[in-house]
C-alpha cells in the first residue's frame, strides 16, 4: 500500500471530516447510556506538523482554521479546534502535533464508553498500541477494517458510531466496498449510527455512489460535502464528503452551521461549495 496519512494529516479533507466527528460524538454523549466507537481505518492517531511531508496540505487546512477568531465559529467547530489545541503538549502553543480520529474520540469517550481501533498496516497498528497502552477504554486491532465491521458489530452497548475511513487507493471500488459496507452493517446494527468519509474528484463518480446508496434499501442518510475546488477540476481532490447513515437527531443543523463557516475559511477565494442534504429520509 503506497498511501501514508501521515501526508495529508490536517489538510482540508482532515478538518471537515474530524469537525462532522466532533460533532457527531458531541450529539452520541448527550444521553446518558454509553456507546462503542469502532473505528476502522483509525491510523496511527498522531501526526507531526512539522515535517516536510505534512506540513504542506494542513497549511491549506488546519492551520487556517487556527488562524480564524474562535469566537465567531459555530460550535462543533469551535470544540474541534479547542480539541487540537489541547493536544499540543503542556506549555507548547504551536499546533506542531495533529490528533487522528483516535484521539479525537479518546478526547469525546467517558469513562464508560468503549472503542476499538483499526489499522491493516502493522506499523500504523503498533504505534496506535503504544498511543492507547494505558487507556483501558480502547482495543488496538491489527486487522482489516471491513472484517471488523462484520465481527465487532452490533455491539453489547447496542448504542454507537463506527467511523469508515479507507485510503481510496482505487477510488471507485473502494466507493463500492464502502456503500455495500455500509448497507450491510446498517442492516445488523440499526441503532448504530455509520459515518464514512469519500473523496471527491469527478462529480458525476459521486453522483453513481450516491444512486448505489439511495437504492441499498438503507434509511436516514445524511450527506455532507465540503469541496474548495471546481466540480471536476484537476486538482486532484476536489474535496469530500462523510456519509451519515442513522445520524443523531438534529446532528443536520449542527453541520449546516459548522460547513458554510469552514468553506469561508478553507477557500478563502469562494470556490467549490458545501453541501448538507439528506439522501434518504425515514
Ligand atoms: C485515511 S487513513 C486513516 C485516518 C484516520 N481515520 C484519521 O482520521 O485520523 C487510512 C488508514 O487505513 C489504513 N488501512 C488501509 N487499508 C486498510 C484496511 N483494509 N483495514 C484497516 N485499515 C486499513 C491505512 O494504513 C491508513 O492508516
């Protein structure tokens, strides 16, 4: 496998998808019952900024957002980015270290709740090991993150998220992969609440995944899209999306609050767009 998240940790793809985590773990804990969290692509959950590789694409992303007033941004995205910034080590103010999903939940988890991390790549996987060594909540599982789907779901909790986050390396059969996954799980887990992340390049690409989902017999999808560039221009993402199916009541509002503030900030030119629509309602 060629694709390295440590490339494009806290580039714009990064900051929509963790802000619509955010904000859906933020709904998840407002009731009291705990939940499990699978995440199934999890990565090796700490990404250094500072490095050639990365620092490119989070300038164009995560690094932006910190330069914007904190107070004028819509909650989910005020929580997210005072979450990176506590990730900093003590006494350090440069946002030098970016959290993955992993920490982003670990920062959102009670006590209670419980979750298992995912990474097919042994070196991704016994980095997250070491990361979550003394956090008893969490599992640290090398292994397919499909497969997981079908062996860690439905949950004893009943209550919970999985978030589905693959490389893409072949984006259209990943997109496939994606959506028979997604239909399958929603079909043994109808409580849980399903959250994958797309890329977007071609519209017309996303418009046949988005067919394939509307007639998979799934209920309540959500769809969010975040795009800086020109449908179909060559720049070789366009932008992205995250796939909700079953998402926490009002958890739409939140992102049509949180989306048009961070395309004002992540294409400060007004290119590309947003989006929030359901695909499926009840
Ligand atoms: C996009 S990155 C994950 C980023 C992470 N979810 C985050 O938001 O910080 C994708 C990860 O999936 C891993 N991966 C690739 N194929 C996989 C598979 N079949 N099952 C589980 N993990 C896989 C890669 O090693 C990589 O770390």
């Amino acid at each position: 496998m060629k694709y390295r998240h440590a490339c494009h940790a806290g580039n714009f793809a990064d900051v929509v998808k963790h802000v619509v985590l955010v904000a859906t773990l933020a709904r998840l804990v407002r009731k009291e019952r705990t939940f499990f969290y699978l995440d199934t692509h999890a990565g090796r959950a700490r990404y250094d900024l500072g490095s050639r590789d990365t620092a490119g694409e989070a300038a164009h992303g995560i690094l932006r957002l910190a330069a914007a007033d904190p107070a004028r941004l819509p909650p989910p995205v005020r929580q997210y980015l005072a979450l990176i910034r506590a990730f900093a080590p003590e006494n350090e103010v440069s946002l030098r270290w970016y959290p993955g999903s992993p920490y982003i939940a670990a920062a959102l988890l009670r006590p209670g709740d419980r979750a298992a991390l995912c990474d097919v790549e042994p070196g991704e996987a016994a980095q997250l090991g070491r990361e979550f060594h003394g956090d008893r909540r969490f599992g640290v599982h090398c292994r397919d993150g499909f497969e997981a789907l079908r062996a860690l779901l439905p949950p004893p909790e009943k209550r919970g998220l999985a978030l589905i986050d693959p490389p893409y390396e072949q984006q259209e059969t990943d997109l496939e992969r994606v959506a028979d996954a997604l239909a399958g799980t929603a079909g043994r887990w109808p409580e849980g609440v399903l959250a994958a992340w797309y890329p977007i390049k071609l519209a017309a690409v996303i418009a046949r995944f988005h067919r394939r989902l509307s007639g998979a017999g799934l209920r309540r999808l959500l769809a969010a899209e975040l795009c800086v560039h020109p449908d179909d221009s060559r720049a070789g993402l366009n932008g992205s999306g995250m796939l909700l199916v079953n998402p926490p009541w009002q958890l739409d509002t939140d992102l049509r609050a949180a989306l048009p503030a961070l395309h004002r900030i992540l294409a400060p030119d007004g290119a590309g767009r947003w989006r929030v629509d359901w695909l499926v309602r009840e």
